[in-house]
C-alpha cells in the first residue's frame, strides 16, 4: 500500500488517505494529533464504519417490518374474539 500502487496497476484507493496521515505523523510530535486522518485511512482500508452504519440500517428495517406485520396480525385478530 505505501508504494502507492493498487492491483490494477493505478493509484490505490486509499493512497491519498495514507498520504495525508503519513505526512501529518511526520509533522506532528504527538501521534495522537494526526488520529483522525488515521481513522480515515483505515476506514478506507476496512469500511468497518461503513458496515456498522449497513447493519443498523438493516436491522432498524427489520425491526419495522416485524412491527407492521405484528400490528396487521393483531389488527385482523381482533375481530373474532367478540
């Protein structure tokens, strides 16, 4: 990844996320001030974000259409236990 190449043959996808955190840690006395650009770069590599943001996305639907279908099935229950 440091070489800048990707697979392809091009530019890597996140080279210029590396770049920016690389050039912050050799301008920067403590790590910690370049944590951002760190978390950018990783969230390049690995998407975990982006996944964690999919799965709640997911299962708040989830949730909704357990509700919905809950809801229709007491609304079409309660008519027979006159």
């Amino acid at each position: 990844m440091a070489s800048g190449w990707g697979i392809t043959g091009n530019k890597g996808r996140c080279y210029d996320f590396w770049m920016d955190f690389s050039e912050c840690m050799s301008r920067c006395r403590e790590p910690k001030d370049c944590s951002l650009l760190r978390e950018d770069y990783l969230e390049c590599l690995h998407h975990s974000k982006e996944f964690q943001r999919r799965n709640r996305v997911y299962k708040e639907e989830q949730r909704k259409l357990r509700a919905a279908a809950q809801k229709a099935d007491g609304v079409c229950g309660t008519g027979s236990h006159h």
